[in-house]
C-alpha cells in the first residue's frame, strides 16, 4: 500500500495524463464505432440480405481478440494512435450493429401501421415512433462496446498508444505488483464509472421518451 502512496505522490501528473489518453483512444473508438454501426444496424433492420451479411461479419468479428487486430493493423497503420484506434472500433461495432438491428427490426409493426393511420410521414415515424422503442436495446449495446473498448485500451500501450496499459506492461517487466494494482484497478474504475454514468443517461432518456 505504500508504495501505491508514493507512487501517486511522485507522479501523480503522469497517471492523470495516461488517463486522459486512455480515454482519449476509447471515446475516439467508440465514437467511429456508433457513427458506422447504428446506420449499419437500422439498414440491416430493414433487409434481410444485409442483416445477414453484417451480422454475419459482426459475429466474425466478435471472436477476433483485439490483440490479434493490433499485430494485424501495425504493419499497414504503423505504431500508436491510429492503429489502436482501428482495433478498438473494430471491436466495438459488433455489439452496437447487433443490437442496433434487433431494437429497430422488433419495433411493434401495429405500432408502425397506427403511426401510418394517422397520416405520419415515414421521417416522422422513424424519429416519433421507432427510435424511441428502439433506444433501450439499441443503447445496451452501445453500453457494452464503451466497457469492452475501454477494458481492451489497456493493449493500446503494446504498440505504443499510451494509456493505463503502460502501467501494466511496465509492472509486468519490471517486475512491480504496485505498477499492476494501480493500473489494474484504474481500468477497472474507469469501466465501472462509464458503465453508471450511460446507466444514468439511459434512465434519464428512458424518463424523456416515458418509455422508463
């Protein structure tokens, strides 16, 4: 335990800065992730032919390690940022497209027809009636991804990424149990905090769309 004290009494800076970089590459991730597989997921909702394919992809994809994603985008993308950046989102859409497709294609069809009944717009459906039933499983998933990528950044630090993996791997090879708790347990804070903090955006939607 002291070591951990004077750990963060001399570089303390230095842990807030692997911080703010782990988050930097997991929020950019995520992001690129909800950007690409939300659309993804509501044309997959309305084709079976591209439900197939993408879900097909996504499940492929699913049981790719991020690791491997890593080795495999280093000798194209290089070390650092950009390449960890890729594995993250690659391992975020999977659950964000799945779910994305599920919320969008089990929307209630009576509820559909009586939007239609009443002279609504198919825009005005869509933003009225489906993306309001389809946000609690649509966000679950988004939920998922944010404390998969932020628990698998740690990699980040292999190729030279920054974050709170090099805490880690420095423990690792220094042989430092101080180095692995506070790195272990800052990845795990900062995944338990994201996942209360989208919990309580979630219920604060839900309560908006009286859907809670």
């Amino acid at each position: 335990m002291q070591s951990i004290l004077d750990y963060f009494a001399s570089d303390g800076a230095e842990w807030l800065q692997m911080v703010a970089e782990h988050l930097q590459v997991s929020a950019l991730a995520l992001a690129i992730a909800v950007l690409v597989a939300v659309p993804a997921g509501i044309l997959c909702s309305r084709s079976a032919l591209a439900d197939r394919l993408a879900t097909g992809i996504a499940g492929v994809l699913r049981i790719v390690p991020s690791l491997a994603v890593l080795i495999i985008c280093v000798p194209y993308l290089g070390v650092g940022t950009l390449p960890a950046v890729v594995a993250l989102t690659v391992l975020a859409i999977p659950p964000i497209l799945i779910n994305t497709a599920v919320a969008f294609r089990n929307v209630p069809s009576e509820m559909i027809e009586a939007a239609r009944g009443l002279g609504m717009s198919p825009t005005q459906m869509f933003w009225r009636i489906q993306v309001p039933l389809a946000f609690p499983v649509a966000f679950s998933g988004i939920r998922t991804a944010s404390i998969e990528v932020i628990a698998s950044a740690s990699l980040a630090a292999y190729i030279g990424a920054g974050g709170l993996g090099v805490l880690i791997y420095t423990g690792i090879g220094a042989m430092r149990n101080d180095l692995l708790w506070i790195g272990g347990l800052s990845v795990a804070a900062l995944s338990l905090l994201t996942s209360r903090l989208l919990a309580a955006a979630d219920n604060l939607v839900r309560r908006r769309l009286h859907l809670a």
